[in-house]
C-alpha cells in the first residue's frame, strides 16, 4: 500500500516507545505486507503477553540501587518501586543480605526471602 504510493517505512526502532499500548510491531509489518484482509487484533498482544509473563515468572526484588532523586520524584508521584530479577543484583545488595534489604521489599509488598529451590540448594552446599 504505502511503497506503491512511494511511501518509505521507518525502522521499526523508530516506532519503539512511541505508541500508547505496546504491541507486536514487527507483525503488524508482516500483516502489511502481506496483504491480510483481517487479522484478530488480540494477536498483536500475545508476544508482549508473553514477554511479561516470563518477567513476572522471574524472583524480582527491589532495585535498591535507585537514586534518591528518582525515588523522592517517585514517592511523590505514587509509583511503584522498580524492580529487578535477583540473579541481576549483586550479593550485597540482594534483600537476604541485610536488614535494610529485608525492609524496603517488605514496605513494597515484595517477600525478600530467597526461593525454596534456590533456599535448599545453599543449605546442602553448606552442609
């Protein structure tokens, strides 16, 4: 439609972060191309579906690492805390490791415990 009017595409990097609603661009590019009459629109969501369901299958802790101006800026604003898998924090600043930790993932409703599996794991190699 558009290249035969002479239209060029932009990048699909250029679309990234644009949009109101994340959605599969790549496919909907595809659709384009491809000519389709119809196509279900709840099809454009299953890849970001997806991709938030393997983040949230992931331990995520509080990022202690934030700043105290984004965090006052965030307070203020009533956000939520950011948060992170626990596999990408340094030791010492994994919530096990020190009260503080433990404080801020309990104020932010985030159980700072480690896993069962991770949990039994350490047990038996310090065993």
């Amino acid at each position: 439609m558009l290249t035969e009017a002479g239209m060029q595409r932009k990048e699909l990097s250029a679309y990234e972060g644009h949009c109101w609603r994340k959605y599969d661009i790549q496919m909907m590019f595809d659709n384009l191309d491809a000519r389709s009459d119809s196509v279900e629109y709840e099809r454009f969501f299953d890849k970001i579906k997806r991709e938030r369901a393997e983040w949230l299958s992931k331990d995520l802790v509080v990022d202690r690492r934030e700043g105290y101006k984004s965090w006052v800026w965030r307070q203020l604003n009533f956000q939520d805390a950011p948060l992170v898998p626990r596999e990408e924090l340094p030791l010492e600043l994994q919530p096990q490791s020190s009260i503080r930790g433990k404080i801020i993932n309990y104020i932010n409703g985030v159980d700072p415990r480690l896993p069962q599996a991770q949990n039994s794991a350490a047990q038996k190699v310090d065993v």
